[in-house]
C-alpha cells in the first residue's frame, strides 16, 4: 500500500513575496541564539565551568562571568530566576492520588 502523501513535500512560492525558507529559518536560529545569550547568561557561565582547565578557558570563563554580570546589573536575569524559582518550586511538590483527575 502505498501513502497518499510524498515527503519532503514541495510547497510552493510564498504568493506574498516573504523571505526565502533558509533565510527565514536562519534569521529564527539567530534571534533565538542571541535570546539566550542575554537572557540565560547562567547556562553560559555552567557550560564554562565544564570546560578542560587550561589558559584559554580562564579566559572564556572570565568573559562570561562578566557578561553575566553585565546583564544582572540591567536586570536581564530576572525572568530566568523567577522561572527557575517556580520550577524547583514545583519539583518539591508532592501530589496524592486524591489531587489527581479520575481516568476513565
């Protein structure tokens, strides 16, 4: 039995002349990299910390220590931390079996 539809699908044109798909694909990437870069300077900063010891890490840990720095001084960690804070607040939840919904 053979499946009605073929993959990859061929789409056609944007009839509204927007961006290419790679090219819009690529903007998405880079926006939400440079999202994270200043919004989640705390993964930054742990992922130095795993790094091999050697001179070049220093310096890699340096920058990043200061660029998190930096952008707790303009209060860009704030909605990290309070997303962080909820999260471990809900870990330590505990649920019985009354909270939960009745299956069936």
């Amino acid at each position: 039995m053979t499946d009605s539809h073929d993959f990859p699908a061929d789409f056609p044109a944007d009839p509204d002349g927007g961006p290419e798909p790679l090219r819009w694909t690529s903007g998405v990437i880079a926006l939400t990299a440079l999202a994270l870069a200043v919004l989640n300077t705390e993964a930054i900063v742990s992922w130095t910390q795993e790094l091999p010891a050697g001179p070049s890490t220093a310096k890699v840990m340096t920058a990043a220590d200061a660029w998190h720095a930096g952008t707790a001084e303009l209060g860009l960690n704030i909605p990290r931390e309070k997303l962080h804070r909820t999260w471990k607040q809900a870990e330590t939840m505990r649920w019985s079996e009354s909270d939960l919904p009745e299956r069936g």
